[in-house]
C-alpha cells in the first residue's frame, strides 16, 4: 500500500487548514511548513517542517517522498502576487517533480472574465481582467505543462467565496466582525445580484475525495456549487436566523469609501481590483464534479453559519436560536 504523505503549504491559513484536518482524519501523514514552526507544532500534530514556500530548498527538502502537495500558500496581506505568486508555484512544480507527487491547488474565479459570465463550467474561456486573474491563469499554464510531461497529476477545485472555522481574511469577515456579536451585518453585494459562497469544511472534504479518486485525468479541474445565494438575501437571512434577531441592521459595503482610500491604502488596492466580482452574478456549475463523486458535500447553510460565528467569537452557544425559534419570534413580534 502506498504510503499517504502529503505537504500542505498554507497550513494555517483556512482553506490549507481545513485541508489538512481533512487529510489528517483519513490517516494521512501530514507535513506543513512554517518560516516560525515554533508557534504552531502544537496545532493538530501535524509535522511541521521549517522553511519558505519562497525558497526551492526549503519545499524540496520538506516535500521529500511525499505523494502529494497541497499548495495553499498565497502572498501576506493579498499583495505582492507579481512578485510571489509564480516563484511559489514553480517551486511546488519542483518538488512534485522530484517525487512524482500530485498537486492540489485551490482553484479562484480570478481566471475568468466577462466573456464567461454568469455561470462557468470547466472549460469556460479564460480570458480574466485583472492582474491577479492575469497571474492565476499562468500558474495554471503552468502546472498543465508539468502533468503533460507525466512527471506528476494535478487537481484544482474551485469554489466560492470561503466562509468556516478559521477562514481568516475573507470576505464573510467583512460581512461581520470578529470577537463581538453582531449589531450590523455589512452586505458587499448589490441588491438582486446573486453571489456564491463556500463552507471550508465541505470544500476541504471535496478535495481529499477527489483525491482519492482513481481514474481522474493528470490535469483535472473540478467546480463546486456549494452555497447560491441568488439574489444577495440568503445569506444575510441566515446570518439572522442564526443571531436569532430578523431586524439586524444589513447596510451595504462603503465602497466609495474604499475607492477614495485605496490610492494610499494597497490592502483596499487589491480588494478594489475584484469589485467586479460583487456587481454581476457569478456562479461555478459542478455538473462534473457531481458526475465523480455523486453529490457534492453540502452542510446546511444555518450550521454552517452557526459554527463560522461561534469559531469567530461572534456568537456563545448559548445565544444560538434555531430556525423554528426564530420564526415564531418574527412572528410574534418579541423577536425586535
């Protein structure tokens, strides 16, 4: 039986993260690197290897007989990508290369531009408008060219925004705050303009099932369905219904606001370029996906919520309301 190691780059960032529970869970042997591994070997045993995903030793030496490599790793602060992005990839390809290992990479709806929209299947055009869609597909170029040579397979699996446990710098943590129940819920979107989001445990445990899956082609892209909401308002009413209060207040993202800060703020530069992601609807089709494993794992949208909210401190167990409670206080009025 071949042994199942694997190298998670990005293992503590959320989706790096959950795939490594993942892995770990189905009795993997789970290796992460860290440039500080001092703080984090704690963190669920995993073998945690000093290094940089920036310099090609470092992976090398950590990705030695692995069977696969988990490249989750992404610039800090969402910046630098023409400068980060493509050396980190190519030193993944690297490594694969030297163990014969198959790369799974977090796919993004970067790639795609308007001449794909609105709903994208795996071979939708990708002719992106961005810098960042710009250098994600290269990197795709990139590992196809590597799994064509037979030196390695390839998986990516695109999904939503992400939301869940320990999903960090996303765009739910804009939606809401860390560390404090919410007394508004701040909404991106335009009003009637669908969105699509993913939980970070159903994503994490798609990818390790295609990954166990025999027959895939050396260069496999997969898209999930995960969370539609079709018109802005379905995760904004869970949001509620797990808060147990309908009159939340739901205000919309100042994005003029940024606009006006992000000459001197690059954090809001970056987030400015994928505006366009919130003003159209964009939704991933997972026909394929389904065609492989049957369905697609699918946590119901209110426990998915409710476990995002209390790992975010928003919420103690104790303030969780069920649906049917919720409903009642709407209707009766005590829930305002």
């Amino acid at each position: 039986m071949e042994r199942k190691v694997a190298l998670v780059l990005g293992a503590t960032g959320g989706i790096g993260n959950a795939v490594a529970r993942v892995l770990a869970s189905r009795g993997w042997e789970v290796r992460a690197l860290h440039r500080n591994p001092e703080g984090v070997t704690a963190r669920h045993g995993f073998d945690w290897r000093q290094g940089d995903a920036m310099i090609a030793s470092d992976v090398a030496a950590a990705a030695e007989g692995v069977s696969l490599i988990v490249h989750a790793v992404n610039p800090p602060g969402y910046r630098n990508w023409g400068t980060l992005v493509l050396p980190m990839i190519d030193n993944t390809i690297a490594a694969a290369r030297a163990n014969g290992a198959t790369i799974l990479l977090p796919g993004t709806v970067y790639n795609y531009g308007p001449d794909a929209f609105p709903t994208l299947t795996e071979d939708a055009p990708q002719h992106p408008r961005t810098r960042k869609g710009a250098i994600r597909v290269a990197m795709e170029q990139r590992l196809r060219a590597f799994a064509e040579t037979g030196a390695g397979r390839v998986l990516i699996v695109r999904a939503g925004d992400y939301f869940g446990p320990d999903a960090a710098n996303t765009w739910f943590s804009q939606v809401v705050a860390e560390g404090k129940r919410p007394t508004a819920i701040t909404y991106p979107g335009r009003r009637g303009v669908g969105h699509q989001w993913a939980y970070l445990p159903d994503v994490a445990e798609t990818m390790i099932r295609l990954i166990e899956t025999d027959g895939l082609d050396a260069f496999a892209t997969f898209h999930m369905e995960g969370i539609w909401d079709p018109d802005g308002t379905r995760m904004v009413d869970a949001l509620c219904r797990v808060l147990g209060d309908p009159a939340v207040p739901v205000r919309r993202t100042p994005w003029w606001m940024m606009r006006l800060a992000s000459p001197f703020v690059p954090m809001l530069r970056e987030v400015m370029e994928m505006k366009y992601l919130w003003d159209q609807p964009v939704r991933l089709m997972n026909a394929k996906l389904t065609a492989v494993l049957g369905s697609e794992p699918n946590t119901p949208l209110d426990r998915a919520v409710r476990q995002t909210l209390t790992a975010m401190r928003c919420l103690a167990p104790a303030q969780v309301v069920d649906a049917g409670n919720m409903a009642l206080a709407a209707a009766t009025g005590m829930g305002r």
